[in-house]
C-alpha cells in the first residue's frame, strides 16, 4: 500500500448547552492533521427514506506499520475534499514485542 495521503481529523468542541452541560459541537471543530496515511473506497449503498434517495459510500483509513493515530470513534475525517465519519471502533493491531502495528478504520460518506 502506498501511505502518501493527507487527512485532517475533525473532532467537535464541547460547549456548554442552556443548562450547563457541555455537549458536542461541529460547527467549529478541532482540527488535527495527518500525513502518510491510505484512504480506499470500501462500497457503499443506497438507501430509500421518506423523502429522498440517499447513498452511503464506505471508506477505510490504513496508517502504514508503526503509526498509531489519534481518532476517535466520535472522531469525523476530512479526506479528498470529502467529511466522513467514524464508524464504529478504531482497530489497533499489535505489533509483536509491544506497541501498535498499524491502525484501520471504517469511515462512511453520506449525501
């Protein structure tokens, strides 16, 4: 695999709603850059719902042996133009003697 993309993780601020508590928000997220990693479409789908058509299209993110990643299933991922998020958990494969191999995580773009 060749590692020679670059993303951006977007990860949302906690601000505090009208009773205090924090929640997350997306409108001004935190942004983390990444290089040297391999973003691959992973197939998609199509989904009818009451009032449109709407496609998901899966991607996977690979870091290359060695490269742990700071992303977060409630993390977002900005690749080639496109936001995409999280799907569920972040796989971290451990390298033999310790540490982390490399990480791999399903994305999904949907519009």
């Amino acid at each position: 695999m060749l590692y020679l993309q670059d993303i951006v993780i977007l990860r949302a601020t906690l601000v505090p709603d009208e009773y205090g508590n924090e929640k997350p928000s997306w409108a001004t997220p935190e942004r983390f850059p990444v290089t040297g990693v391999n973003v691959q479409p992973a197939g998609g789908s199509t989904e009818d719902t009451d009032d449109r058509q709407m496609t998901v299209t899966g991607w996977r993110l690979y870091t290359p042996r060695g490269m742990d990643l700071d992303l977060r299933e409630t993390d977002r991922v900005e690749a080639e133009g496109t936001v995409m998020q999280v799907v569920g958990k972040v796989a971290r494969w451990p390298a033999p003697g310790g540490g982390v191999h490399h990480v791999e995580a399903d994305l999904k773009e949907v519009s």
